[in-house]
C-alpha cells in the first residue's frame, strides 16, 4: 500500500497483525482488513467498479489512503504476474 502527492511517498508493509491480505466474490475486491471494528480495509472496492472505500487498516499499519472514506473510481488499473 502507499500515498503520494507532488513531494511526498508514503509506503505501507504488511504489517504481521492479521492475514486480512486480499478478499474478492461477487459482490467486492477487498485489500486489507482489521478485527477492530473502528478500523478497516485499506482499499474496498464494490462490484460495480464504481464506488470505493478506504479506512484505517491494521494489516498494513496504513491510514486513509484517500482524501475522503467513501470516493468514486475514476481509473482503476489491475497488473498480473506470471511467474515461470
């Protein structure tokens, strides 16, 4: 995980606190989570590739990443790896 802005880059390790790394079904793409229900997924994505959400998460020890909780996906790009 990480934020930017013109002068500034801020990374996010996993943590070691839970196994909350990544969660997806029908209905959302989760990345991060938190047993504290004040806390959340880093990165949460409906399912509609619209509307997302951004909260306080303790696998990655991160805060908001975006300005706001709730926001609206502009551009979403998704990278693959293919390890042979």
């Amino acid at each position: 995980m990480f934020t930017f802005d013109d002068e500034d880059i801020q990374e996010y390790s996993y943590s070691g606190v839970n196994d909350k790394i990544q969660y997806s079904d029908d209905d959302c793409l989760i990345i991060g989570g938190s047993d504290n229900p004040d806390k959340g997924a880093a990165i949460y994505v409906g399912n509609d590739f619209f509307k997302g959400r951004s909260c306080e998460c303790e696998t990655f020890g991160s805060s908001t990443l975006s300005r706001d909780v709730d926001f609206t996906i502009k551009c979403l790009e998704v990278w693959g790896f293919d390890f042979i």
